[in-house]
C-alpha cells in the first residue's frame, strides 16, 4: 500500500495489524558494505547456510539469511529500502537483487532520504533512515550490526551519527552487537545519555565494540533475558513514549575479530588525519 513516497509491504501492514513480531532490517550493507561480484568462495562461518552459495554475491546472501533468521524466529523481516525513489518498507526478492548489483545506488541517512525519493533514486538505508520507516510504519524492533556514534577527533570536526538523533526521537528498539569500534565509544555513550536514549546489555554489563565483541565500558542496565528487555522497553515507552532503546548483544565469542585490534588501528588513523589536517 502506497502513502506517497511510502510504501508499506501488505506482509508487514497485516503483521502489525495483528500484532505479530516485524523485525526492521537495513539495506546500507547491502549496498555498501559486502562486495557485489558474484561470490568465488564461501566464507567457512556460513559455509553450510541455504543462502550463501558460490556464484551469489555476498552482500545479497547477507540480506537474505538476515531475512531467514527473522522467519525462522516467528517474525515478519521489513528490509528497508528506496527504491525509485519509493522508501520501501518490505522488501521483494527483486528488489534486494536489483539492489545487490546497483552500482549507482546511494546510502541514504535520515537527511537525503526527501531529495532521494524526490529525484527517484535507489538506495540503502542506514541506521538512521530505517528509523524514520519504523517511525512511519509503526515498527518497534530493528536489528542491525553497530550503530553510528561520536566520531574520534569530534571536538575538532563535530562528526556524530545522524543515528543517535533518530534515535532519540523514535520510539523502537535497536538490537546491535554496540556501535562501531572505530568510533569514540565512550562518548557515544555519552551522548545516547544526554539524548534520553537507554543503552541495555542483552546478558552484558559492558557496551559491545561490533565485530571486536565485548568491550569494556560499563552499561547503567542489564538484563537476562529477552523477555526481561521487552519489560524494560515497555516501562521506558510508558515514561518516554518517543525515545528509542538500543539493546546490546554482543557478537557470539567464536565470531569475533581479534579483541581491541580494530580500535587500535583506529586511534592510530584518527591520530595521523588530526596530525595532517
């Protein structure tokens, strides 16, 4: 069904009528974040998953399992994404392959989304992006790899996350493995703080650094179990009707990358750009 640029799939309209689970999903590592050429090997982590095959480009299988891993579960996938300069709601099959192999395809934040739709491009959502569909459809949870946050060096190129504004001002629960590792993590917590935003670990008591799995500064909130986040989330939207909650889950221990190793490199880099201008 169509509300002008808005297109909401019947699959995830009727999901929410009901009130099944719709778990929203990102398309900006689609687009830009796994490689679009048809797939020579298969990584041995998904080597034995049904949608990950030689020939498949990795970014389109990663969307798809991500798809799968939400049915499997009970719940209703709402990828999102623009596409002719619709935002998209519910992705086809069709649309992710289009999509997969577009090399002219655009990452969308929160602020090109209008132009986007207006001037009908293509492209993947970020974080920030796919909470303004959640906003629009009415969508409470949103899984994703890491957020965006307070860049290294901000106090010089004030570089933050459209991400944490969104957050702050859409009432849906982000599931991530924490935000990026390269970023100034302590004070995107900072930040999420002064926003209103809870961060809640998911069996944590430190914010997860994404693919470096747990990190070391400590979270305010922890909970056990699934069942006791979505007691936290209600207790929050009854206070604060209109801020969003992240949910840390850490990367599972066999899946990440050497620990601290990307945030080292980071600090190197972000040391030599601030060096160099």
């Amino acid at each position: 069904m169509a509300e002008g640029p808005l297109v909401i799939a019947d699959e995830v309209r009727d999901a929410l009528a009901h009130g099944r689970a719709v778990v929203a999903l990102e398309t900006a590592v689609l687009t830009h974040g796994l490689p679009r050429e048809p797939a020579a090997t298969i990584p041995p982590v998904v080597a034995d998953h049904p949608d990950f095959a030689v020939g498949v480009p990795l970014n389109l299988s990663l969307s798809l399992a991500m798809e799968r891993a939400v049915r499997t579960n009970g719940g209703v996938p709402a990828t999102v994404a623009v596409v002719d300069g619709v935002l998209k709601v519910g992705c086809t099959r069709g649309d992710l392959e289009r999509l997969a192999t577009d090399g002219d395809a655009r990452k969308a934040s929160v602020r090109d989304l209008g132009p986007l739709c207006a001037a009908r491009h293509c492209a993947g959502t970020t974080v920030s992006a796919t909470l303004v569909a959640c906003g629009l459809a009415g969508i409470r949870h949103f899984a994703t790899g890491g957020l965006g946050g307070v860049h290294r060096g901000f106090s010089k190129t004030l570089d933050i996350s459209a991400d944490l504004g969104a957050l702050a001002r859409t009432p849906t629960c982000v599931v991530s493995s924490g935000a990026k590792s390269i970023l100034d993590l302590k004070a995107t917590l900072e930040a999420l703080e002064t926003l209103g935003v809870p961060v809640i670990g998911l069996a944590t008591q430190t914010f997860p650094e994404f693919t470096d799995g747990a990190g070391t500064l400590p979270l305010h909130a922890t909970v056990s179990t699934p069942h006791d986040a979505a007691a936290a989330c209600r207790a929050h939207w009854s206070l604060l009707p209109h801020v969003g909650v992240v949910l840390a889950n850490p990367c599972p221990a066999g899946h990440v990358l050497d620990h601290g190793g990307s945030s080292a490199m980071a600090d190197e880099l972000a040391a030599q750009a601030i060096a160099s201008g």
